[in-house]
C-alpha cells in the first residue's frame, strides 16, 4: 500500500503503475482511486499512472478541519512534488476536476495537460435551484447520513436496469463514508472558483461531457470557450461517473488528446 507523508503530517495513499511520462487520476467527491480501476490499467501502458485518494477519502487520513478544493490540490501538488513528478497529465473527475483545474492556475509548471470530466472551475449557486439542490444535499448527510444520500444518487448515477450492481457498488462505496468528513468535504466545495482565472490556464485542456451528467453542454462550451487552448468531447450513453459507465470512451478520449499534446513541435489549438 503505497503512501506520502505530507509536510502537515496528513498521509495520502496512492497506487501506481506502468511507465513514461506521468498520469494522475483524480476521483470525484465520497469517491476514492477506485473511480478509475477500469482505466488505470490500459493507461498505464505507456505511461505513469499515479491514482490517490485525497485528504478525507479512500484509504488517506481524515484529519479535522475545514476541507476544500485549494487544500485538495494542494495536496496533490505536494504529492507529486514528493514522489519528483513533473510535466504531469491531470485527469479529473467531478470534484477531481476542480482540483485539476486548481493546479492548472496554482501549479502551471506541474500540469502538462488537463482532462476535466463532467466538472467545471466553479461551484457558486447562481440559480435558486442550485443553492436549494446543494441545501437538500447537505441537509440529508447532517439529518440521514451519507447512506441515505447514497441511496438517492446511485439511481442517478446509473439509472439503467442492467446497471443495477454498479447502483448497490455506489451504495455501498458512497455510503462507507465517515458522516463528519463527508459533510466537510462537501461543504468544502461550496462557493469554490476559479472562474476569472482560465485565461491563465496554459496548458492544453480536453473537456468531457457525458451525455446524462447533471449539468448541461453548454455550461461546459461557456468555460471551454474561455480556455487558452482547449475542446471539447461528449461521450454517449454515459452519467455523471463516465469513467465507470463507459471506461472505453474515456480511455479513446485520453489516450488521443495525450497523443496530440504529446506531439512533436505541437502548437496551440487555433480559435
């Protein structure tokens, strides 16, 4: 079980496989490396592939105090630093994402390109919907706890018949979660931005939407436009996990953004 003392004392376990230039597989909130256990290992053919589980999640520590995506990223960034990577590959799911995007602007020297799936660089509820969404939420982990929450998710996650053992996998894996740390980290998200930073992002960026995330495609084509140098994917037939849904089409869509950022004398995305 590898792991990485941080210069807080925090401890981050991580996996790590394959060789070549460095990958680094970001999981969504409650979650844990096991998001990616479908795509770490056809990455990790030619490359690096380190998958942690951040501060509060999976198999990590879960210290008291206030979580939140700057502290997350900051993690990792000194994680990476620890482990000596650089020129990395940031893949990011959901609120693994955010944390991309965070080292995206914080760290520009340690991301060499970033993945967003199904996530975007803020998470200020503009719309009463959004504010009451995030309420109700927040409000069933502090009155029912992170099972119950995990019972009204899975369905969302995987809403097809033939997807019921991932719905009991969601469960069960969401549900395992400290109620007090789950509740921290969530909180930890609201409010969250780096919106007015993306012009400064300048590493190449690939966006990936599936076709049933909670948010909708043109939310991800108002950021994508604003980023440097950037596109945009959808992938069909999946939710808001994509990479346990549909691991292929995620796995195609990485591996020929890394090919192109990885290319001989490439220049910048024109716009």
């Amino acid at each position: 079980m590898p792991t990485s003392t941080l210069p807080d004392g925090v401890t981050l376990h991580f996996e790590a496989s394959g060789e070549g230039p460095p990958i680094l597989l970001l999981h969504g909130l409650g979650s844990s490396g096991s998001d990616w256990e479908a795509v770490a290992p056809r990455l990790s053919a030619h490359h690096r592939v380190v998958v942690p589980d951040a501060r509060g999640h999976g198999r990590s520590d879960k210290p008291a105090g206030a979580y939140g995506v700057a502290l997350f990223a900051r993690d990792i960034a000194a994680l990476c630093d620890g482990l000596g990577l650089s020129g990395v590959h940031v893949v990011g799911l959901s609120m693994g994402g955010m944390m991309g995007f965070q080292l995206a602007v914080d760290r520009p020297d340690l991301v060499r390109s970033l993945t967003v799936i199904n996530s975007g660089p803020d998470m200020v509820a503009r719309t009463l919907r959004r504010k009451l969404e995030f309420a109700a939420r927040l409000g069933v982990l502090r009155l029912l706890g992170p099972r119950a929450l995990a019972k009204r998710i899975a369905p969302r996650l995987f809403p097809k018949p033939e997807q019921e053992a991932l719905r009991r996998r969601a469960v069960e894996s969401l549900g395992a979660n400290a109620p007090d740390v789950y509740l921290r980290a969530t909180r930890g998200l609201a409010g969250w931005s780096v919106l007015d930073r993306l012009k400064d992002v300048a590493c190449p960026v690939l966006v990936l939407h599936s076709e049933r995330d909670y948010t909708p495609l043109s939310a991800k084509q108002a950021y994508t436009a604003l980023l440097p140098d950037a596109w945009l994917r959808v992938l069909t037939d999946s939710g808001h996990a994509a990479p346990v849904d549909q691991p292929g089409q995620v796995v195609d869509a990485v591996e020929g953004f890394l090919r192109e950022v990885e290319s001989p004398g490439r220049m910048a995305r024109p716009r």
